[in-house]
C-alpha cells in the first residue's frame, strides 16, 4: 500500500510540474506564430500599398501628359498591373471626397462572380471610413455583406486632406498565413469582424465577435490581456494578439492567435500516463518477487477472477482446467460447471433479460412503452402433423423455429416466449427493452416476418421433394402502447407486455385462415409503415371489446428498394436458404400483388 501511495504522489506532482513546463512552452510558441503572422501580414499589406502608390503615380504622370485624360497606354499599364497582382480585385481613388478614378481586374470579378457595381454600393455605406483615411488613418474592412465574397478592403491615405486611396484585396492570398499546425490565427479589425479567417463563410458573414470576453478585453485595451479565449461552444484556448503595422504605423486591424487548451494538455495526460505505466512495471516487479513465494495460490487464483469477470459480462469460455486436487481445483470445477450451467441456461430465456438480470438492472414493476407485437403460428398445425409421433413432431418444430428465430434476432427483436395453443406460437417484440423509435421497430418487425416467408419458401422446397405436406405461415402484428417490465414474485419472476395492443396482436392473428394470408397487420401498424410497404386491405373483422370492426392489411412486399436490398442481403447470410426461392418471395423480384404471394408459397 505504501508503495502505490508513494508512486501515485510522485505521479501527481511530476503531472503538476510538467503541466506548468508546457503550458508556458505553449504559449511562447502561441506568442511566436502570432508574431510571425503579424508580421507576414503587415510586410503583405505594406508591399501591396506600395504597389498601388507607383501604379497610381505612374497613372498619374500619364494622365498629366495627356491633360489629364486616360489613354491606351495607361490602360495598357493597368491590365499589365491586375495580370501581375491577382490578388487585387479593384483600386479606387478618392480626391476630395469625391470618386476620382477606378481601376478594376475584370478576371478577378468574372471569376468570383462579383457584380462591379457593388463597389458603388460599398463606397456608399463607408463615407466615415474615407473621411478617416483621408485625415491620415489605415483602415481594414470586410466587404462580405456587399460582395457577398471573401474580400478584404483597405483604405490609405495618399496626400493627407486631400486623397485615398481603397484597395479592394482577396483575402484568399492571406489565408494561408492563418494557420500553423495545432495554432490558429485570424485578423479582425476595431469593430470585432473577421477581416481574415481559415473558415472563409465565417468572413463572408462579417461575424461580430464582440461578445467574447477575449476579443473585447483586446478591443479595449494596447497591453497584454491576461485570461483565456472561449468560444461561443464553450471550448478553451490560450491566446495572444498582436496588432497590425504598415510602416511602423498601427492600423485598426489585429491578428489573434489561438490553441486549444485540451491540445496543450494532451502531451501533460500522455505523460502521466506513462508515468502510471512506469508505476505498474514497478509493481509488476513487485508481484513477480513475491510470486516466487505465493506461485500455487495466487496464479489459480488469478485465473478464477478473470472467470468471474467473463462470466459477469456473460462470456462462458471459461478456458479454465483442473491443474491441482487441493481446495483450489475443486474450485476450479464448480466455476466450470457455473459456466456450462448458465450457457445452457440463456439458451431457454432472452439473453437481453439476462443481461439485464446480471447488471442488475431488472426488479418488480413495469413501463409504457410503444412498441410492436407480432404473433407468429403454423396454420393448420394439428392436420399437416397428423400421424406423427412426438418426436417426429419435436424435431419439425425445432427445425421451423431454427428458421424463424433468427428472423427476430437479426432485425433488433426479441423472443418474449414460445406458445402451444393449438399449435406453436412465437411471440415477439420490437422497441420493449431498446427502442429505435416507433416507426423503425414497426419496420423491423415487418422485415422479420418477410424473412420468415422466404425462410419457409426454402423449408417448403425441402419438404415438397421429401412428399411431406407443405407449411403455411399466419402472423399477426399490431403497434401500439403497452405495459412491459418484471411480473411475478421474488421467487419466480418473467419479463413480459401485457395490454389491449398485444391481445389485439394475438387476434389479428386468427384471420389467416379465413383470408387465406401469411401477414396481416392492424391499422395502427399500417398508419406508421403504408409508405414503405406494397399491402392490400382485407374485410374488416369485429373483436370483442371494439365498437367498431378493426381495418387490417395483408402484406405483399416493401415498397422501399434500399430495404429490399437489406433484406435479400442479409437472407444470404443464414443458412439452409435457397436464395433463388427466397428472392420469389422479398424484394424487388417478389410477389405484386396478394396473388402472387398466395402463388409463390408453393410455385
């Protein structure tokens, strides 16, 4: 005890040490990229600035030998200049307070789909920002409200009073700045608007990012902020920001860098997992000392616990043998004879109730639930066995049920029980103890009972070359609300449904006969499934207990290709199936028409 108190408190403050040691390395790198980025975008923006000015001089001093006209040559100078710089969606000159010339890369509009005139629209709703540029101020903007695209406006000043000048930039050539590994940057200007981010729709929405405690501390403040970035889904980064300079001159823009805190920190959980790791080899050194001692009680033990823990997630494959005739092999014997024992027990109750039982998780009482019954018999039992003798008899049903079970299983169901009233009765569930929603364990249960048509189609092939008499289905099935749970007493309790919607189930059953069908479902069941199923309505029928007579439906097929598909797949996963018979009887090569079923029985 001593030495796993002592391990676990050297693993504790190595965690702690180390968490301090990379979470500073953390934000150092954090720092670094930001620097970097800040100083990768500011050399962008300065290097475009300049360009734009020797264009426009050079504009200029064209003009001014034309007496101030433009010609061919200046527009020569000006497509040579959007070839170079496909960056540059336009420039616009302003003098005065007024749209002196502009000058726009034609590919770079036709390309982006950009309407020209939307440059108009933008002057329009930022007067304040030329008059502040004119006066002597950078300023960045995001045009994605206007151009409804990722571009980045900026406005200079060129002669202070009097001119400035707007580059109208893709933010695309940026972008790929804003990103380095685990780190993440993005650029917003004094507003609190992405100007530049990596998630271009982000930009395109002009997103205010003015609620979050970072960013408005930043906003707020010219000096380191001290607290941590959470975004609006509440996830932790550390941060830093750095504002944006063209020529040692602040402009309204600042780039923030940002990791993930559970990043950072993943490296300190990996470490102290080694740690563990290092804790338990000791410990394994340990135990191996004091095998040498304890080598023929420890080892079979160890090798009973782990049984017990199969055993308790209800694995039986014990691999267990008797090595010794002390106390410990006799041990040994009665957990193999536990394991054999209740291997065979699952096999005559609901493996899913037994699951439950052993988590303990089952008591007395019940729940209402919406769920499907489907009661599943052979017509005409008592005729077609007729001269056979009781183990004949066993041997048919267990074969029909070795069909039929699987049926149930493979589509989510359950098996609640076995009846014998007149015949064998299978009654089963879907959506009493896990439910994929109504409408689904409807489905389910419709997929199962289609199976077992085709499962029969090849059980009759057999049986028809053996002269035997061939074995006809009827099921009932109804959805519907009901009452499930634990029934009984502490000494002998069943998990069962109990309500109006299974004795429904049970009854729709019976006109099988009278109708001469393998499927009928109630209305309940048709409402939810009439979309994906190909059915026929049969005469109405009274029951005891309803005021008026039950509408049922006999199956014919689904409707829906992609479960058709699932079900032929999944028919040629069973075995002892023709697939060639099967498909008669499912999916797209299937019965039409209620006709066609009564037909493909036999044919």
């Amino acid at each position: 005890m001593m030495f796993i108190v002592s391990m676990g408190l050297l693993t504790l403050l190595m965690s702690y040490l180390v968490t301090n040691d990379v979470r500073t390395t953390a934000e150092k790198n954090n720092e670094s990229i930001n620097m970097k980025t800040s100083a990768t975008v500011s050399a962008i923006l300065e290097a475009v600035r300049s360009d734009i000015i020797i264009f426009l001089n050079n504009v200029e001093l064209l003009a001014d030998k034309n007496g101030g006209e433009q010609n061919m040559t200046i527009q020569v100078i000006e497509t040579y200049f959007f070839r170079r710089k496909k960056e540059l969606a336009a420039i616009v000159l302003v003098k005065n307070g007024e749209e002196s010339s502009t000058f726009t890369n034609q590919s770079f509009f036709d390309e982006n789909e950009i309407d020209i005139s939307d440059i108009t629209g933008f002057m329009t709703a930022h007067q304040d920002e030329i008059s502040r540029s004119i006066n002597g101020q950078i300023l960045m903007r995001n045009t994605g409200q206007a151009f409804l695209a990722p571009v980045l406006a900026m406005f200079f000043p060129l002669e202070k009073g009097k001119s400035t000048a707007i580059a109208f930039l893709s933010v695309e050539s940026l972008t790929e700045n804003f990103s380095s590994g685990a780190n993440s940057s993005f650029m917003i200007n004094e507003e609190g608007n992405f100007l530049i981010h990596s998630d271009q729709n982000l930009v395109k929405d002009n997103k205010d990012l003015k609620n979050i405690a970072f960013v408005k501390a930043v906003l707020d403040s010219d000096h380191e902020v001290d607290m941590p970035y959470v975004d609006e889904n509440g996830i932790e980064y550390f941060a830093t920001f750095q504002n944006v300079f063209i020529e040692r001159t602040p402009i309204n823009a600042t780039i923030i860098t940002l990791i993930q805190r559970e990043v950072v920190l993943e490296g300190i959980q990996m470490t102290t997992m080694r740690n563990i790791y290092l804790s338990l080899a000791a410990l394994f050194l340990a135990i191996l000392f004091v095998y040498h001692f304890s080598n023929t009680i420890s080892s079979p033990l160890q090798r009973l616990s782990d049984a017990a823990l199969k055993i308790e997630s209800g694995r039986y494959d014990l691999n267990l043998t008797v090595k010794t005739h002390d106390e410990t092999g006799v041990l040994t014997e009665s957990f193999i004879a536990m394991g054999y024992a209740l291997e065979n027990f699952e096999r005559f109750t609901n493996k899913a109730i037994v699951s439950m039982a052993r988590k303990g998780k089952l008591s007395l009482g019940g729940a209402y639930k919406n769920a499907t019954i489907c009661f599943a018999f052979i017509r005409d039992f008592s005729e077609m066995l007729e001269g056979y003798d009781a183990q004949e008899v066993v041997e048919f049903v267990n074969d029909y049920l070795k069909l039929m079970v699987p049926c149930v299983t493979r589509t989510n169901g359950e098996i609640d029980k076995f009846l014998t009233q007149g015949g064998v009765i299978m009654m089963a569930l879907w959506g009493t103890l896990e439910s994929e929603g109504v409408e689904k364990d409807a489905l389910n249960c419709i997929k199962s009972v289609l199976m077992m048509r085709a499962c029969l189609r090849s059980l009759n092939e057999k049986r028809f070359k053996q002269g035997k008499p061939l074995v006809k289905m009827g099921s009932g099935i109804n959805t519907g609300e009901l009452v499930s749970g634990q029934m009984g007493s502490n000494e002998r309790m069943e998990y069962t449904v109990i309500g109006d919607t299974v004795n429904l189930a049970a009854r729709v059953e019976g006109p099988n006969d009278a109708f001469d069908t393998d499927i009928l479902i109630t209305e309940d069941t048709w409402n939810k499934m009439s979309e994906h199923l190909v059915t026929e309505e049969m005469p109405g029928f009274e029951v005891k207990g309803k005021e008026k007579p039950i509408r049922v439906f006999a199956v014919v097929n689904m409707k829906d290709d992609e479960e058709s598909a699932w079900l032929i797949q999944t028919l040629q996963t069973m075995p002892d199936i023709d697939m060639n018979l099967a498909k008669r009887c499912v999916g797209p090569d299937g019965p039409k028409t209620l006709s066609e079923v009564r037909e493909r029985w036999v044919n």
